[in-house]
C-alpha cells in the first residue's frame, strides 16, 4: 500500500488530485474551529469540559461534524443537513412517480435529483441552525445543568446571522464535497465525514486511557480495534455473485450477446443507513423527555421518568434491545427500495439475459428475492453487533457513546478508506498498465 501511495505522488495528474484532496481536507477542518458569529467561546469551551458523554442524534451529528457541532463553529451542521436530504430524496423516488422518472432518465435526470437534493439541503440547514441556536440559548439541555448561555448577544440581528452563518457553512462545506468529486480522489462527501470521524480517533482513545490510566487496557483496546476493523473489511467485501448469462441476438448483421457476467449481491446492502435511521429515531423520545422536564425543580411526570430512565441511558438493557431491533428492520426495509428483484427480472429478460436453470420473468424475480432475503439476515446481524460495540464499551471500559471502533464510525471510515483506495489503484493502473510483456 504505501508502495502505491509513493507512486501516486510520482504520478503529475494523480499527485495533483491528492494534493487537492489534502488541501479541500485542510479547509474543512479550519471551519470547525473558526467560533460562529455570537458565540463566546471561552464559555463553550466550558460548557465541554463539564458536559457528560452525547449520545443519541446529538453525539451522532456532532460525530459527523467533527466535534464542531457543539462547538458551535462555522461548520457546526456539517455534512448531516446533506446526509438526510439525500436519504429523502432517495426514498421519495420510490413514493413519487416523477422522481422514479428521473432516476430512470440517466444522467439527465441524476443532475436533476442532485438539483432537488441541495434546495433540500439548504432548507434543513435553516431550520436545524435554528434548533441549534435554540439549544445555544438554552445550553442546560446540551450540556448539562451546569452550563450558562454561551451567547454574547441575543437580539434578533446576532440569531439572523448566526442563521446566515451556519446555513452559508454548510452550504460551502456541500460545494467542497462536489469539488472534491470532480477534481480529487474519491467521493467528496464521504471524504469529509472520513475526515469528520478520523479525526475524532486520537481523543476518544486518550480519553479511554485517561480514564483509568492502565497501559495494558488502552493497547488491549487498540488490538481489538485492529480485530473489529478486520472482520468487518471481510463482510463488507463479501458479496455473493448470481451468474447471468445473455443469449446471443443478431441485430442487422452485427451478433450481441453470448456473454457471461454476474450480479454482485453484497451481504451489507444496506451499508450505514440503517444505524443512522436507528440513531436517530431513538433520540425522539430523549428530545421529549428533555423538553417536558420542569426547570424549576418540580418532579417530572411518570412517563418522562420512564423515558429517561429507559430510553436515554445507551447502557440500559431496553435501550439496547430497542436499538437492535430498529437496526433489524431498517435493513430489511432500506434493502427492499433500493433492490428491486422484479425490475432487475425485467431488465434482465429485456436484454436477453438468464440466471442458468431459473426462467426469465417471475421465477427469476422470486428467485433473486430468495438470495437477497437470505443474505441480508445476517447482514442485518453483523450491523446490529458493530452498533452495539460503544454500548458494551461504554459499560467495560467507560468509553462514550464515540468510542472509534464500533458503530457508524467503523463503518465509515472501512468504507470510505477501502472506497478511496480501490479509486487510487484503478488510476494507477490506468497509468502504469504493462500488459504481457514488461
């Protein structure tokens, strides 16, 4: 690997899109640190040092913002405004013909999508700056009890541009990722969240070391680490593979067809989406909680106690149980939009195209579906034992809810990273074919 990383840089095109990439990184990672307009940020720091471990949609998208969430800098929304429109645009296509339309269309109706996707992005950004500075208000239900306002002003102008601000960073931070698209190496966005996640690693081990202070434990976690990321290259390459073959068709004089391929059915289709989904619908109940507890130190109603004391502690038996079993159906329904067997069946039959021994059309569709179902139970598994990873972790070691080697942090940073390289060795190859002869 570091073989092909030397020969990338001695490679004029190829080392001038890593150098843009590194540079695209650089800038991203200021904007986290840069304070948002009408924040004093003596006072967040604060606020951190006294905080208790985030879990829940709040630690998730501060996850995925690189710490800047709470923060409250520039980039504090991140790249998650852009992650949930993508996922709505996505699941519309299956609920609104004319997005199914497009998503047919090709390139011209992709461009389209992507159009849709970022007024969708934009409009999020909005409104969760305005619940960010909501919060930034109140901290109390952020931070804990102990933390005052973090805001130097709150007038009317200083909201309206703290607003601006947020939604004008997470707007940059979306042009970023498609110029890091079409003029670096990988998929631009994913490459800011593997920034946002990785850069996160060094903190939640020193912290796992801090905490109890036995070398033996931390170089333990790190071995366990190289363990879990291990196994989880091996699922997320495994795929099984149904052989296609297409009949020979003449066309005019010209003969098409005859050919032999397969379709990759990976075991984890459905790739980190489910988690989110998960993450982020437990939360909801947290949320309510937070905002029918009484601040003036009356108790709580009976189900606001049972909501804190059931559904916002992560190491609580029913929390984990709840969260195994939304990851369980997340899956298998995030897989049945996003592969269809009857319209892969058709597309087959179209163009001549067989499984050997199944009929085209219906057994072929039905056929499929009984792949595709028995692969995704333990897809399905494999996702709910990585999420539960911080969770133990939390309980073993103390860890928070961040802790690197589990979660939607594995699964990104393996994803991204195998993604990126697999890009970089194609490019190479490219360049440096030598056919039979050296």
């Amino acid at each position: 690997m570091l073989s092909g990383f030397v020969r990338a840089f001695k490679t004029p095109d190829l080392r001038k899109k890593l150098l843009f990439t590194l540079f695209i990184i650089a800038i991203y990672r200021l904007g986290t640190s840069v304070p948002t307009p009408g924040v004093a940020y003596s006072k967040v720091r604060t606020c951190l040092a006294a905080a208790d471990p985030q879990s829940g949609f709040i630690g998730l998208a501060n996850l995925f913002s690189g710490g800047a969430l709470l923060q409250l800098s520039i980039f504090a929304l991140g790249i998650m405004p852009y992650i949930t429109a993508s996922i709505i645009i996505q699941l519309l296509t299956v609920v609104i013909p004319r997005f199914e339309v497009l998503k047919k269309e090709g390139q011209s109706g992709q461009t389209k999508l992507t159009q849709y996707t970022r007024y969708l992005t934009i409009g999020l950004a909005i409104l969760q700056s305005s619940t960010l500075i909501t919060f930034a208000r109140n901290p109390q239900q952020i931070f804990g009890p102990g933390c005052t306002s973090i805001m130097n002003d709150q007038s009317v102008p200083t909201i309206v541009i703290m607003v601006l601000t947020l939604t004008a960073g997470t707007g940059l931070i979306m042009w970023m990722g498609e110029l890091l698209t079409d003029h670096g190496i990988g998929n631009g966005m994913s490459v800011l969240i593997f920034t946002s996640i990785a850069s996160g690693f060094p903190t939640s081990l020193w912290a796992i070391q801090q905490k109890d202070g036995r070398w033996d434990v931390f170089i333990g976690i790190i071995l366990l680490g190289f363990v879990i990321m291990a196994a989880v290259i091996f699922v997320e390459q495994s795929q099984r593979r149904v052989p296609v073959q297409y009949a020979k068709r003449q066309v005019g004089r010209r003969m098409y067809g005859g050919s032999a391929t397969y379709i990759p059915l990976k075991v984890n289709m459905a790739g980190v989406i489910p988690v989110i989904f998960a993450s982020s619908l437990l939360s909801l109940p947290a949320l309510v909680a937070q905002f029918n507890t009484p601040q003036n130190g009356t108790p709580a109603p009976g189900w606001v106690q049972w909501i804190s004391n059931n559904l916002t502690r992560s190491d609580h038996w029913s929390y984990m149980l709840l969260y195994t079993l939304l990851i369980l159906f997340f899956t298998f329904f995030y897989v049945s939009i996003t592969f269809n067997p009857v319209e892969v069946s058709d597309n087959m039959k179209k163009y001549g195209g067989f499984i050997p021994g199944i009929r085209a059309g219906r057994p072929t569709a039905e056929y499929l579906d009984y792949v595709l179902t028995r692969i995704t139970v333990p897809g399905a598994i494999y996702l709910a034992v990585i999420s539960l990873i911080p969770l133990i972790a939390l309980q073993a070691v103390g860890a928070n809810q961040n802790f690197p080697f589990g979660g939607t942090s594995i699964l990104i940073i393996v994803g991204v990273g195998l993604e990126t390289v697999k890009q970089i060795q194609a490019q190479l190859q490219q360049r440096h074919y030598e056919g039979f002869l050296r």
